[in-house]
C-alpha cells in the first residue's frame, strides 16, 4: 500500500514538472516568434519596378553596394524561362518568388534551378555586393564597392543556404525586377504585415530604350514572346508591338500609383527618370535613399560620381554591366544613332505614355538632332500642366 502511495506522489510530481516545462516552453516559443516577427517587420523591402534596357542595372547598384542591402538582380528571369507561357500566366508565380525572397527564404528558388544549386545560379549573381560579402564570401568587407569580375572567381561555389543565411543578415532587401506588367499582382505583398514594400518605379524615354535594346538584341528573344503573349507578329514589327506593350504598362502602373491608389499603396510608391537621374545623379539618389530610408555614404557617393562621370563607351559594350561613363551622354545617344523613321514610328506607339511620362515628341529629324533642344519636361510626370479638355499638355 505504502509503495503505490509513493508512486502516486512521484508520478504528481512528474505530472507538475511537465506542466512546468511545458510553460516554459511555450513562454519560449512565444518570445522567439514575436522576436522573429518583430525582426522580419524591422526590415524594409524595396522593389525596384521597370524594363528592359532603362538604366535599371546601373541603379540596383546603387542599392546593391549600400553595405545595409541585400541585393538581387531580376529574379523572375528564372520564372520567364523556365514556364516561357506569356507575362500574364507567370505573374502570380513571379509575385510568389519576389515573396518569398524579400522573406529570405531561398527554397523557392528550387523550382527553377537545378537540383544542386549554387549563388552562381542565381541571374546575374555577381551584381549582388552581398553574395560577394560576409557571410557569404570573405572577398569584399560590407563597406566596400565589390568588384564584379573577381567575385565571379571566388564566390559562385557556396550553397543556396549561403545566400539565405546572408540575406537574414541585412536590413534592407532589394529586388530588380523587369517582368512586372501591372501592379495588382503584387497587392498582396503591399499587404502583407510581415513586408514593408517600398516599390520605385523606374522609366526612360522609349526611344533611348530601343536604342539601347537594338545594341545587344540577341538577349531578348524569349522576354519579347513573353510580352507579346506569343502572337504571331512579323520580324519587322515586333520590337514596335514590344514597346507598345512596354509603354502601356507604364501607363497602368503610374494610373494605379498615382490616380487614386488603394490606401495600401499611398507613401510606398516613387517614380523616378532615367533620364533625372543622369543629369543629377546625386541629388535624385539621395531622394531614393531618402524614400526607403538608407542613408548616402562618402564611398557610395564617389563611387556614383566615377560611375556617372566617365568616358563613353564603345556601342554594344556595356550590356549589363556597371561601368564609368557619362550618364548624361548616355541618355541622349538615340538622337543621334536612330533614323527619324524609327523615332516617329516609336513616338506614334508610345505617345500616351511618352505624354504621361514628359517625354516631348520630335516632328523632324533636324528637331531630334538637335541636342540643345531640351525634350525632358521638367516637372513631375503626374504634375503635367492640363490643357481645358483634361488631357495632359
């Protein structure tokens, strides 16, 4: 009798610690999910929304080599080559990547990349500063500008993990994107708690688009079919129907923004000029810096000055890559370089969004080459003078 007695006591006993143990655990649980939470809603997100061939490499590189950012080049690339079935009908799946990646969370990435995936499977990999960075890769100390061409030497081989656990150790997630059409895909990001989603929109004038598109065609063969949704277009029209699809989702996205947006949106949306940029690089990077939050340092702002400032390239050389030249001259080669035809043809499909957008239209080719004529408006897109019939001037 005495000796069930004393198994009765030791089994309480036990009975209470468990119950002990249990709360401190679940005391545990709930202190280390809020700190995630708390350290994921402590971290800004930016998307840096645009198109083919509008400057856009040169200013993810100016969010890539802040030494707060994780940095990734045009994830959806994977997407749009792997399901090659129109921008439409990948969107969604595009908005579940850029997800999850501004979630570092890397396991997506699975399905479009080959069983065993390295960092140098990732696009353009070696444009992210932070896979060329502790934890990454010892190459490049965080306050550094990385050099692209050594980071392709020594910091392709690690893990995916490695990419996600350095992801984790930022502040700040920037994505690049190119094969967003539209914005209300991406609405539930923009409500989503766990993400503060800043998105910058970026836009150049469509002729200087074509024109640098003509420079290195051969990359664009499997976007343009996206774009085009796989119509049967002829070879000679394709680069027009392209553009116009190009511009008319400039025009949307810019209507969403600015045109009474959802509340959702309201202070998480900038739009900025290619061409803005080039002629104050410092000034309107500073603003970008400013919207999201960064703060300029002496090595970024040098760094963007060489960048801005250099001699020209020869055509054709400078495809994605970051290189010092003169931004200003950049922006206005197509003046020079396409035939009046071609302009006239790129400013008939374009005209809503060139007008939208304060891009002036040239009537001659003695107008387009002439470069003291200033064809940027100088105010704001959506702060266009209106003439009586409330279409913009």
């Amino acid at each position: 009798m005495e000796h069930h007695r004393l198994n009765l006591r030791t089994m309480t006993f036990l009975i209470i610690l468990l119950g002990a143990a249990m709360v401190l655990f679940y005391g545990w649980y709930v202190q280390h999910k809020c700190s995630s939470v708390t350290e994921s809603n402590n971290r800004v997100h930016v998307l840096v929304l645009t198109s083919w061939r509008s400057g856009s490499s040169f200013l993810g590189q100016v969010f890539s080599q802040h030494p707060s950012v994780f940095y990734l080049m045009e994830p959806g690339w994977h997407v749009w080559t792997q399901l090659r079935v129109g921008a439409r009908k990948t969107r969604m799946a595009v908005r579940d990547l850029l997800q999850s990646l501004f979630q570092c969370d890397f396991s997506v990435m699975e399905s479009y990349l080959e069983q065993t995936s390295h960092i140098s499977n990732l696009f353009m990999w070696s444009h992210s500063r932070a896979l060329c960075s502790p934890p990454a890769c010892s190459l490049t100390p965080r306050n550094q500008i990385s050099n692209q061409t050594e980071c392709l030497k020594v910091c392709g081989t690690q893990g995916l993990e490695g990419a996600q656990d350095a992801c984790s150790t930022y502040s700040y997630v920037v994505l690049k994107v190119c094969r967003v059409l539209e914005l209300e895909s991406l609405y539930p990001l923009l409500q989503d708690p766990s993400l503060d989603l800043h998105i910058i929109h970026l836009v150049r004038d469509p002729r200087a688009v074509v024109r640098s598109k003509e420079l290195v065609f051969g990359n664009f063969f499997i976007d343009n079919d996206m774009v085009l949704e796989q119509r049967n277009v002829t070879v000679e029209e394709v680069q027009y129907e392209v553009m116009r699809e190009i511009c008319n989702s400039h025009v949307r996205i810019t209507d969403r923004a600015l045109v009474n947006p959802p509340p959702f949106l309201e202070g998480r949306y900038k739009l900025v000029r290619y061409e803005d940029v080039a002629i104050n690089p410092l000034e309107e990077i500073n603003a970008l810096y400013e919207f999201v939050g960064l703060g300029m340092t002496s090595t970024l702002a040098d760094w963007i000055y060489r960048v801005t400032h250099g001699k020209k390239l020869a055509p054709g050389k400078e495809a994605f890559q970051i290189t010092s030249r003169s931004a200003a001259d950049v922006s206005q080669a197509w003046r020079t370089a396409l035939p009046y035809n071609k302009v006239k043809r790129i400013q008939d499909v374009c005209k809503p969004a060139m007008t939208l957008l304060g891009y002036r239209t040239v009537n001659s080719e003695k107008e387009q080459k002439n470069l003291d004529l200033d064809l940027l408006v100088p105010q704001e897109p959506y702060q266009l003078v209106t003439s009586k019939n409330g279409e913009p001037q």
